[in-house]
C-alpha cells in the first residue's frame, strides 16, 4: 500500500498546486491571469484533476479526495482499513499543494490586500451564505462526480483518457453546479488547503472562515455515499 500512499500524496500536491494555482493567477493583484474569470478557473480546475489523476494513477487508485475513498469503500471498491490512510495522505498532499502555491505567488499575496480574495485561493466560499443550501449544493456536485467515477471504472478506457473524461466532468460541475459554492467536492481540497491560510505568514491574512469550514467536508461525503448507494442499487 505504500506506492498507493505516494500517489495519494503526490496527486493530491498536484492536483491542490494547479488548482489552487489557476484561482490564484485569476484573483491576485499583479498576477498576468488576473480577472481571467470563472471558465478558466472550471478549465484550470479540470485540467488540475486529469494531470493529478493521470501521474498518481501510475501509483494507486488516485482518489485524491476523502469523499472518494469513504464512497468506494462503501462501494467495496476499497478495504475500509484503506480509508484513514488515503485520507491522511490526501491532506499531507494538500499541505505541500497550498505551500507550493503560496511560495509560487509570494510576491502577489503580499501585493494583494483584499483578503477575501487571499483567502479564495485556499478554500472555497458560498456565493450566498446558507449552510444548508450549501451543504445541499456541495453534496450533489459530489454525487455526480462519485457517480461518474463509479460508471468509468466500469469502461476500459485507452491509457490516459479515463483521466481526460474525468477532468471534463469536473469543467461540467464547475461550470454547471459550481456557481453557489465554488463547488469543493473534496474535503481534503478545501480543508487542508484552509488550515494553511491559517498557519502560513500570509502578509494580508485574515479570517480563514472556521464558520463555513464543515459545509465543504460534509457536503461532499454526504453526496459521495449517496452516489455509491445508488450505484449499488441499479448497477
């Protein structure tokens, strides 16, 4: 399992750079991507995804997200012993991700006083502040991206396409389901990335929004289990 661990790692740091790295050259001041918009952020994010998907897949399974990994554990995709190990490498992937980041865009963060927009380039935030609509929002973005992932897996893809296909339908919710949260679907994407807002010297940092932390953990474990009851149901 130690391979599968590296790549949970690794994919994870990958997928937390060029994800949280394309939020960050669209929000901060200086930055030559800035006010690129929303569509580059969905094609970055979906693109962050095929690349991480595509090199931990020569590892492991590349979950890259707790949500996936309790899913297909739920699924019997993955031994339940295998859960708290993924998840614990996720977050350490995500750790060295958002440090990445921050180091890559040093300059900008410090050129940047809107913390608000500091703050987006770690963790999500709602568009309109409901904590259930939002949990509701997260939980079925999450259960449409665990849902297609479960069907893939059922289609012997070409080398590398499968990651391609999954990295399109993360531009899909991001464009289509993306609007009222910033669409997570990840706890690890959100929650680690937010305790390093928290921890590193950020020159304009302020509140890492503790309140709205559970609505991207919760949501998208809700919605991923929804999606592998469903699946076991029909298929």
């Amino acid at each position: 399992m130690t391979n599968e661990l590296i790549g949970e790692v690794l994919g994870t740091a990958l997928l937390i750079l060029l994800g949280n790295g394309v939020v960050a050259g669209v929000v901060l001041d200086k930055s030559k991507a800035k006010d690129a918009g929303w569509i580059v952020i969905t094609i970055g994010w979906g693109l962050a995804v095929a690349m991480a998907a595509f090199v931990s897949g020569l590892l492991g399974p590349a979950h890259l997200n707790p949500a996936v990994s309790i899913a297909m554990a739920f699924a019997g995709n993955l031994p339940w012993g295998s859960v708290v190990p993924y998840i614990l490498a996720q977050f350490i992937g995500a750790f060295i991700g958002s440090i990445l980041v921050y180091l890559t865009y040093k300059d900008h963060y410090d050129a940047t006083e809107d913390t608000g927009a500091v703050l987006a380039t770690f963790s999500t935030g709602p568009a309109i502040r409901n904590l259930v609509s939002n949990t509701i929002s997260e939980a079925i973005g999450t259960f449409v991206l665990v849902l297609g992932l479960l069907a893939f897996g059922q289609y012997d893809f070409p080398t590398g396409l499968g990651t391609l296909i999954v990295g399109g339908l993360i531009v899909s919710l991001g464009v289509s389901l993306g609007g009222p949260t910033g669409y997570a679907l990840n706890p690890a994407r959100d929650l680690g990335p937010r305790i390093m807002h928290a921890i590193l010297p950020l020159k304009h940092k302020g509140d890492s929004d503790w309140g709205y932390a559970l609505v991207p953990v919760a949501g998208p474990i809700i919605g991923g289990l929804l999606a592998a009851v469903l699946y076991g149901l029909i298929f």
